[in-house]
C-alpha cells in the first residue's frame, strides 16, 4: 500500500504579488512514487552526498524529477542547494561559476555537466525599493534563500519537486506531485501575474504540454492566449531559442499544432496562419513534422537548415502566390526571399548562417522545379542540394505537379 507522509511544519513565502502565504509539504516515499537511487545518474548523486556531507542540505530538482516520474530518461540532472557558488566550486575542483543575473556552478564529472544552483530567495522591501529606484530591470534573481522560497521562484508545479537521495523521498510543496498524476500543466501562483512577469512562460507551457501530453486546462488557455502579444516584448534572439526547442526533440508536430492554437506562431511569423489553411501546405506541414519527430527518435536528427527551409517555405509561396514559380526568374525568387526574411526579421531573429543555409536550399530547388537540365550536374554538387531534394520530395507527396517536375528531373 502506497503511503504519503506530510510534513507538519509551514513555512512563510513570499509570492510576487507580495502577499503572504503558508505553505505545508507533502513527502512522497519510493513506495508511492518508485524512483529508486538506481535510476539516477551515479555521477549526479556524488555531487549531493559530497555537498551534504560538508552540511549542505541539497536535492534533485525539476525537469529530471518530471521524467522520472513519467518514466523518460532524464536529459540533465539539475541540482539545487543551500551552498553558495563560491562555496560549491571549493568542493568539486573540476567546476566552475557562470552567470551575471544568477551565478550557478558547473561541475564537470567525465564527459557530463552538471548544474548546482543555489536555492532562489525572496528580495526584501528596501531591495525591492533600491532595485525599482536605481535599476532598469527588477534583478530579484540575485537574492539567495530557503528550500520554501526557492519553489515559489519557479514557474510549474510539475517542475518543483525536490528528490531527497537519503530518505529516497520527493518534497512537494506545491501540489506537483498531484498534478503530475493527473496529467496537467499549472502555474505556480496567479496564472496573469506570472504570464505578466515572464512571457516567455506562455511558450514553456506550451513546449511542456507538447513533451509530454499533459493538459492545460480552460481557465490558463485562456490566459495564454490573451497575454500572447507579451511575447514579442523579449529580445529576437530569446524567442528563436525558445521556438527552436519545439523543434529539437520528438514531439515537434504536437508542439507545432499548439504554437498555432494560441496563435504563437502567427505572431513570431506574421500570415502564417492564412498559410496553413490551404489544405496542400497543411500536408506537407504535417509531413515535415512527423518526419522530423522519427527522425529525432531514431537518433538521426534531421538538419536544421532543411527543417527551418520546409518550415518557413509557405511564406515564400504566399509572397509569391505560385507554388512553383513557372516563368519567374531566379531573381524574382530572390526578390520573394529578400522580402519574407524582412517581414521574419521584425518579430524573430534566425541565426546569420542558419539563414544563408535556408535560402541556398530554396534556390536549389527552385531550380531544380524549372527544369532547367543543363545545370543538373552543377546543382548535384552542391553541399545543400541533398536537403533541398529531400524538401522536394517531401512537398511531391502532396503535390502531383511538383512530383511531375522530379520525374523530369529525372531523379
């Protein structure tokens, strides 16, 4: 029989809107959640017995939690303590301080890396007071605290649970564990206030229900949706990395149908929703995603380039209003890309190179759909026309006249 121990003492936390409120912990044993130590990263439970044994209390916190509770193989383990950086980086002597905002430790063991951080606190009134007087950004992430405070200072309740590798127990302070169990995605505290505070929590709600299925429920879909124009207040460079990471695991076609459900996507790239209702560039769509979710699973990612040159060529043909662009010339085609990476570069910043990668592929096949045969040889040479192939034999499954084109081609 499972059994829940609940820890009797409450401690005083401060939220954002500066209200006070008692919280009381719920322990869970490895009877009732099974995360035995032989699950965890053997290097990761050294690191916290070493800083326990020096008196720091430390624990297992966040994303490597969630999985292991929902039976995925962590990807980092993340390590929260009491220890200060300076005081962590003493005790691993492969290790070392980064961060401006926030210092964190990394600490090197074989090939891995491994992230202490120490526990997040609550900034008194006369920091609050100095920081809004003196300050131009609110810099609360340099306050140091408690266990308790820390897991305010996080975004989900799903990813404040702390694992305590002694008494192999999970601390649940804000009912996590439960949400966990019923498979939903919630905020920790008001749903507008912590939009508010940090947009950009509007696309790791959305990414985390697409990892994982579970679900947002109506009263926080519609705070999602109504704060989305926050998004692009965050500088072009956060927002690629944050979109980008839809992309980077196997749930991309998932992620894909959120991003255009609460039109995140047509705000970082504007009429992409009007794209999407043709029937022909949904399949295609939808192929591209899929392909690139069995491709992560198999360990064989597809490139970037490729990916991000299907992903964004509805724009072009919406810009060019032809699917192939018979009888245009290659500089109308590069007139067309000229104009939809002004229109992109409002809203999201692609890297410099990525961007060279993307537009090479288009050009190719371009010309490859011309069926200009006299520089087939010249064009196979090219490091990119492999993927602008697969582009177009990926878009021929939807499009009869295109798979036309190939055969010409005669590939």
């Amino acid at each position: 029989m499972s059994r829940v121990y609940v820890n009797k003492k409450k401690a005083r936390v401060n939220l954002s809107k500066d209200i006070h409120q008692l919280v009381q912990a719920k322990t869970y044993d490895v009877l009732t959640h099974g995360i035995t130590l032989s699950r965890l990263n053997a290097h990761a439970v050294h690191i916290v017995n070493t800083l326990w044994k020096s008196g720091y209390p430390s624990y297992l916190v966040g994303g490597c939690v969630r999985d292991l509770l929902c039976g995925v193989v962590p990807k980092d383990f993340d390590i929260v303590t009491q220890a200060k950086p300076e005081q962590v980086k003493r005790l691993f002597r492969r290790s070392r301080i980064i961060g401006r905002r926030f210092k964190l430790v990394h600490v090197y063991a074989h090939q891995e890396v491994f992230e202490v951080i120490t526990f997040r606190g609550v900034a008194t009134l006369w920091q609050r007071i100095w920081w809004r007087l003196f300050s131009k950004k609110m810099q609360t992430n340099n306050v140091y605290g408690t266990i308790d405070q820390d897991v305010m200072r996080r975004d989900f309740t799903i990813n404040s649970l702390y694992y305590d590798i002694r008494s192999e127990t999970i601390i649940d302070y804000v009912g996590g564990y439960e949400d966990l169990c019923k498979r939903r995605i919630c905020f920790i505290g008001d749903d507008k206030v912590r939009v508010e505070e940090d947009s950009m929590r509007i696309l790791r709600a959305l990414r985390y229900s697409a990892k994982t299925g579970f679900e947002i429920k109506a009263p926080l879909q519609s705070c999602l949706k109504s704060h989305v124009d926050l998004i692009l207040n965050q500088s072009k460079d956060r927002l690629f990395v944050d979109f980008s990471k839809f992309f980077m695991q196997a749930f991309s076609k998932r992620g894909m149908h959120l991003l255009l459900r609460y039109g995140v996507l047509n705000k970082l790239l504007s009429g992409y929703d009007n794209c999407y209702k043709d029937p022909e560039v949904k399949a295609f769509l939808d192929h591209l995603m899929q392909s690139n979710d069995n491709s992560m699973r198999q360990n064989k990612p597809m490139s970037r380039s490729l990916f991000y040159a299907g992903l964004l060529l509805p724009l072009i043909q919406k810009i060019g209003q032809n699917d192939h662009h018979h009888g245009s010339s290659l500089a109308v085609y590069n007139r067309d890309i000229k104009r939809v990476w002004q229109v992109i570069s409002t809203r999201i910043k692609f890297p410099r190179r990525l961007q060279e990668e993307i537009m090479v592929i288009w050009r190719i096949q371009f010309m490859i759909t011309q069926g200009n045969l006299d520089i087939q040889q010249e064009l196979s040479l090219h490091p990119r026309y492999k993927s602008a192939l697969k582009m177009l034999n990926m878009r021929a499954l939807v499009n009869a006249k295109l798979a036309d084109d190939l055969l010409a081609w005669d590939l």
